[in-house]
C-alpha cells in the first residue's frame, strides 16, 4: 500500500514538473518579449558666432524646416543667439527672413560717444522682446540657450530663462564695441569670447544629436581700414580658432561660405541667406541618414 502511495506521489510531482515547464513555453512562443523604448532623442541646432555673416543661419532654418528636420532645442552664440531667439519663440525661417532683409543698423545699434564701447546696446534688446512679445525664455516653443561670457572672471554663462532680449543683448555684445551687459550684479559679454560653436552646450542640455552651423571658417583677406573693421576682424579669428575646438562635438557641422562677407557688412544679407541654403542642402543627406535611423527606433518625437 505503501509503495502505492508512494507511485502516486512520485506520478503527481512529475505531472506537476510537465505542467510547469509546458506553462513556460507556451509563455516563451506565445508572449513576444517587452521592449523597453529608449528615452525619445532630441536633436539640437546650434547657431555660431559671426556677426553680419550670421544671416546664413536663417537659410540653413529654412532648408531644415521644408526638408521636416525636427528640432528640439535651439542654442545660439553672438549673432546666433539673435537668429536662435526668434527661431525659438516661434518664427518661421521665412518670417526670420523677412525680418532680416528689412532691418537697418539703426533698429539694433545705439552709438554712443565710445565708452567701454561704441554701441549701448539697449535698442537690440528692445528689438527683441519687442518681436518675442515680452514673454521668458522657458515659455518659447522650442527651448532655447544663449551663450554669454561673464567679463569679470571668463565664465561661460548660458541663459536659458527670464529676458530674452537681455540674454541676447549679453551674448551679441562684442567687447569694445558693445558696453558689456549687467545681469544680476556681474558684467557679461559676446559669448564667442570663450564659445562661438557651443555644441558641447548643447549636449549639456540634453541634445542626442547636434547640428552646427559654423559662420567663422574663412576669415575675410582684406586689410581693415578702420578701427571698427580692425576689431570686427581680429574677433572673426578669434572666433574661426575657438571654434575650430568645439565642432567635434557635432554630429554634423554646416559651414556656409561667407569668408568674404565684411562683419560689419549688412549689404549681402540675402547673399549670406543663400549660402546658408547651399551648405544646409549639400548636408541634408547626412542628417537624413541620422534622422531616418531615428525613426525606424522608435525615438524620434515629431
């Protein structure tokens, strides 16, 4: 009887072990394994420093824009800050245009008698909050950094939040020609002092994928003739060998041909425009292949 039992219990467990491991490979065919997705990859633009030459950003918007890149965040330096802020708040790259081909010097510059500087620079300021509605940075429709240098130590400053034309202001303002901008009790000026190609600020913020656009390649041959040209040029050198330290940082890095554009030099606006266009389309395939991978993984947010 006992040996009954026994043949019984031995029967029953092994039935048990059957069901168990039939349960679990049903579960295997049956159930496709979960797939966690990847956090959603952000792709940032990055706008250089390279004062009038920085009409070529709003081109390099435009062919972005009709070839559907996503852009994510936005991050200017100098003249980038300005194209990047109004990018940002909401402006199409055909409304940016508009806006360049109909703006003077006199909207943005107020000259003063030179004092650590020949422009005062609050008339750049209420250009742009002006045009952005006096709303802050953190509500813009795509968020959105300027990049400035603190004169008093040689900090970067990135502003990201608060008055977008005081930020801008900060970051256009070259030294010796714009007084330098008082933030907060400290004194700051044109980020290209130490960042004129802030793709490492970008990944900061969180960009998965960077596109920079480089106006400081080709510095203009010419002689300066004036004091004014003398600074603008030497700032362009500057720029052009800071920048040069900063591009591996870009997944892919748009440099239009405005080396012969003066910096000073508002008559070849829509020239700028339309180099800007030639160098973001020769790009596209590049940045298509990026974005296209995107997609097929699943992470790209719209």
């Amino acid at each position: 009887m006992e040996n009954k039992k026994l043949y019984m219990i031995k029967c029953a467990a092994k039935f048990m072990v059957y069901l168990i491991s039939l349960s679990l490979f049903l579960s295997c065919v049956t159930t496709p394994k979960e797939v966690v997705p990847s956090h959603p990859a952000k792709i940032a633009v990055v706008l250089g420093a390279g004062t009038s030459k920085g009409f070529a950003h709003i081109g390099v918007l435009k062919v972005l824009e009709s070839h559907k890149i996503p852009i994510h965040i936005v991050v200017g330096t100098s003249v980038g800050s300005l194209v990047g802020c109004l990018y940002a708040y909401g402006y199409n790259p055909y409304d940016l245009q508009m806006i360049a081909l109909g703006i003077k010097k006199e909207d943005v510059a107020d000259y003063v008698i030179p004092d650590n500087g020949f422009i005062k620079g609050e008339k750049l300021e209420n250009f742009v909050n002006a045009r952005v509605k006096y709303i802050p940075m953190e509500k813009f429709k795509i968020p959105f950094y300027a990049v400035t240098t603190n004169i008093q130590n040689g900090d970067e400053v990135i502003f990201g939040r608060g008055n977008p034309g005081k930020a801008v202001r900060a970051s256009c303002s070259i030294p010796g020609i714009f007084n330098p901008v008082l933030i907060s009790d400290k004194y700051y000026v044109d980020g290209g002092v130490v960042n004129p190609l802030a793709a490492d600020v970008a990944r900061r913020f969180g960009a998965d994928v960077v596109i920079a656009v480089d106006i400081s390649s080709g510095v203009e041959t010419a002689a300066p003739k004036s004091t004014l040209e003398t600074i603008m040029q030497a700032i362009d050198i500057m720029y052009n060998r800071i920048a040069s330290q900063h591009i591996k940082h870009a997944d892919v890095v748009i440099k239009p041909k405005v080396g012969h554009i003066g910096s000073s030099d508002f008559t070849k606006r829509h020239e700028a425009i339309m180099a800007g266009e030639k160098a973001a389309t020769e790009a596209i395939p590049a940045i298509a292949k990026i974005v296209d991978k995107l997609r097929q993984d699943g992470r790209l947010l719209e």
